[in-house]
C-alpha cells in the first residue's frame, strides 16, 4: 500500500509539474510541444543521402529536443567560453538562452527589438541584427553597454538586418531583406527607404559598405572554411529558394556570383552553416508553395502544399559541390543552426516552436 502511495505522489508531482511547465508557456504566448527521441541507434532521423555522409554521421547519437515553448525560434550563436546558446524567438520579441550544463532555457533579453540573427564575434561580444522598429546591428559589449554598430545606409534607415557572421579580420558581413517590415508578426510594418536588399560588410573602421546589391531579399549568410567564399540565401527573385556563391576579393569586394544550390523541390533555404570540410547544413522545411488545382477532401476544395511539410522539416546537409548528402528529419521546420558544445561537434537547430540538438562527427568551420 505504501509502495502504490509513493506511486501516485510521484504522477502527481510529474503531473503538476507538466502543469506549471504549460502555464509558464501559456503566459509567454509561445507553445511547448512534446518530443519522444528515437530509442535505437543509429537515429533513423539521421539519414544518408550519399555515401559521403556516413562519416559525418555518429553511430550511437541521437536527436534531441533541449527546449521548447517558442513561437519562431531563430537566430542561434553558440558561446564557447559560457557554454550556453543564445537564440531569438522573433514573435515573442525576446532573446532565449540554453545553459548547457543546468540544461535550463531562460529569458536572456526582453524587449529585445525583435531580434533576428546572432553571432558572437572573436572578443565573445554578441552580436545582433535587431529586425525591427529600431532596424539595426548591435554590439553587446562585455560590460553589458549596447553599442549601434550600423542602423543607416547613405542617409536611410536599413530594412530589416537579418542574419550576420564576423570574418577572421574582424569585419562584420550581414544580410538586409524586408522580412522585418513586411507585416506586424515579426515587428512592425514599415515602408523601405532602401532601393535594394543588400548585403552589407561593417569593416574594422566601422565603415559600411554594400558588397552585394543584385539578391532579392538575402537571408542566410556563411563562409567557406578558407574564407575565399562567401555562400548568401537568395529568398526571392528565382524559380526556387537559392545559396549563391561569390568569390571574396583581397579588397573584400565579391565577384564571380555563381548558383550552388538550388532548392528545387518546394525546400525553403533559410539559415545555414558550413562545417570545417565545406558542407552547407542548411535550415529547411515547406516554402508554402500551393498546387495549381485545390483538392476535393469530401467536405470542401482545398489547395494543398505542393510538398508535405513533414516530408521537408529539418536539416538538409550538402557538399560544396552543391549535392545533397544527408538530412536530418525533424518534426518542426528548422530556421537556423549553429554548431556549440565544447568540442564544436553539437548541431543546434531552431525549429519554429522548440530547439534540437544533435552530435555530428565534424566541427563548425567558424
């Protein structure tokens, strides 16, 4: 009897627990979603497109969800020296951050100007492409101090900074697209004063300089290993989401604009990152495009995606030749990634409502 006692207080304190995890969600406005990780390895999630993946993949590691409760979880950095991952969740206007040794997510800024793309430069100072209402790029200093580090371009506002990464000379390169204004879900709508969505580099004098011009709405952003690369999402402006490839100049200029990736089959290109061999571990997931002709369910004429979603959701990795390799199927649509942990071998993954992580056998090139 007493046993059965123990029984019903331990389901009751689990039981009350979950209760509070979901008010404490319901008061955020955001929703936590339940995750069961496969129990066999190799993690059938894990799935080798080409020979050439195998080595990337760890026989006996698997997917895991190490947060959840977000409304569009973005913009993911890794601090090495902390050991914890910053993200954004855009909608809810906060900054999150994962501790990974408590393997505690709490809130790490507030009224945080819907905040899209992270990274930390070579100092450990964050950097942040504020998406909206104040349209900027800060620098978080050591001391706490927020330092603008660009928010205007020949005497008008930027549009929407996006995503952002620091090269090996300190100079800082991030995309500006119009995603931030277009509507009031992830910040206020807004009119550009831009003739164009730029590629943007912040040189070590604090100088800007628009190094792209000719992508419609750039997103995500990364560099080859060696630096002589610069890889740029192209959300718009071709049949398909697109990763170009531009040659980068000693001057810091970019020429040579060539197409290495093209998501033909209705995947949505978002963030990326490239791992020490050159791979892309790009973000995907459904574009929403719809079939031409709707659907006739029995009760009404629907137009369906032309792709289902959970054929789509996760992580697609590819070569530098631009081939598909492997991917890692995950049941939320992944935005963004960042390779963290203490050995550079951990992929997180901001998927819309929660955050996955998973040990590769590579490290992030950056």
């Amino acid at each position: 009897m007493q046993q059965i006692k123990n029984i019903e207080r331990r389901q009751f304190l689990k039981t009350a627990a979950g209760s509070s995890l979901a008010v404490m969600s319901a008061a955020a406005g955001a929703q936590s979603f339940g995750f069961a990780p496969n129990q066999r390895y190799p993690d059938p999630a894990v799935q080798i497109l080409d020979p050439s993946f195998a080595k990337y993949r760890i026989y006996s590691s698997s997917v895991e969800q190490v947060a959840t409760g977000f409304r569009w979880a973005e913009g993911p950095a890794y601090h090495a020296k902390g050991g914890y991952l910053l993200f954004s969740d855009i909608p809810n206007n906060r900054i999150m951050k994962f501790d990974e040794a408590t393997g505690k997510t709490t809130v790490f800024r507030d009224k945080a100007n819907y905040a899209n793309g992270n990274t930390f430069d070579r100092q450990g100072r964050l950097l942040t492409c504020e998406h909206s209402i104040t349209r900027r790029v800060t620098r978080t200093e050591l001391n706490g101090k927020i330092t603008v580090l660009a928010d205007s371009f020949e005497g008008k506002r930027l549009n929407a900074p996006n995503d952002i990464v620091v090269k090996s000379d300190d100079t800082i390169w991030f995309t500006d697209p119009l995603f931030g204004i277009n509507g009031e879900w992830e910040g206020s709508r807004a009119k550009s004063e831009q003739a164009s969505t730029n590629v943007y580099r912040i040189g070590a004098d604090g100088k800007l300089t628009a190094v792209i011009t000719d992508i419609v709405n750039p997103n995500g952003l990364a560099f080859s290993p060696d630096e002589k690369k610069l890889y740029v999402v192209e959300w718009k402006g071709t049949p398909n989401r697109s990763i170009w490839s531009f040659d980068v100049n000693a001057d810091c200029s970019v020429s040579n604009k060539t197409k290495v990736i093209d998501a033909a089959d209705q995947g949505a290109l978002d963030g990326f990152r490239v791992d020490r061999d050159g791979n892309l571990w790009c973000g995907w997931g459904s574009n929403g495009a719809l079939q031409a002709e709707p659907t006739d369910n029995g009760v009404r004429k629907v137009y369906e995606l032309k792709a289902k979603s959970q054929d789509l959701d996760g992580v697609m990795i590819f070569n530098p030749q631009g081939k598909a390799i492997g991917f890692i199927k995950l049941p939320e649509r992944c935005a963004n990634l960042a390779f963290g942990g203490p050995k550079r071998n951990r992929l997180y993954m901001t998927s819309s409502h929660s955050v996955y992580a998973l040990y590769v056998e590579t490290h992030g090139a950056v």
